[in-house]
C-alpha cells in the first residue's frame, strides 16, 4: 500500500533560503519535491511577497525561483477566503505573516514551514491548528523516522 505523499506549505522565508543556500534544508525540501517524495504548496500571497524580496534584494534570482517551483512540482493554492483571513488575523497580530498564515490554513497541508520564529515558530498559540509548524529541519528530521516506519 503507497503511502500519502506529505503536504508542506512553504513560508516566504524558507523560499528565499532555499534561493541563496544549495545546501541548506530549505533548499532540500525542493529536492524532496522534485523526487516526488513531497508536496510542495505555497499561496499566491507567499508567492508574490517573495518576488519582491527578490525584487529588492537579488532580482537575478527571480529566474532561480521559477526553475525551482517547475522542478519541484510546487502546488499554487489559491487567495484565502474571508473565513481563513478573518482565522488567522485572531492568531497573528502582524497583517503580512497572518495572511501567508490563512493561505496555509486554506491549503490545509500536513506541515507549515518557516525561518520565522517570532510570528509562527515560537508561537505557542499556533499549536491549536491542525498541521504541525516548524522550520527546514524540523520537517527533515521528521521525514527521516518517516523513512524507517
């Protein structure tokens, strides 16, 4: 019996490591998505947050991210409805972060992964949702014992 590929929603902060790092675990949950191993989902709000980081920062890499959302089979989810916005905004006092927040909730993936620890990392109230939360090597490390079941 094939077990359910894992769903990941990607933070704007783990997209932009995977951009600067090869050898990061960022970038290795790219890696994983692209053997087809995992499911990679950002939302459209992520999405455009990150190109104008890029835009600000590293606009060479804009061409870097694309390649890597095709080889990797990354999932667009769509713009968060009221009901996942107005969810959000009661966990996340911080617009930007609360709407990347609804559009993971939308998605409803197995994991939300991020570098952020202030908004979503260390946030104890997050721990009602019903995804686990945590960083690049959170979830490899996860997906190791994972390999062994």
């Amino acid at each position: 019996m094939q077990q359910r590929k894992p769903e990941i929603f990607l933070d704007t902060s783990v997209i932009i490591a995977a951009l600067f790092s090869e050898t990061g675990g960022a970038r290795m949950l790219f890696r994983l998505g692209e053997a087809g191993v995992v499911t990679l989902v950002v939302g459209k709000i992520t999405l455009q947050e990150a190109d104008q980081v890029l835009l600000r920062k590293a606009p060479d890499l804009r061409v870097l991210l694309a390649q890597l959302l095709d080889t990797a089979q990354v999932k667009i989810g769509d713009l968060p409805t009221k009901k996942y916005l107005a969810q959000a905004n009661a966990f996340l006092d911080y617009a930007p972060d609360a709407q990347v927040l609804a559009e993971a909730m939308q998605a409803a993936p197995d994991w939300f992964v991020s570098h952020d620890c202030e908004h979503f990392l260390d946030n104890p109230g997050l721990a009602k949702l019903p995804f686990q939360i945590g960083s690049p090597g959170d979830i490899l490390a996860w997906f190791r014992t994972q390999l062994w079941i």
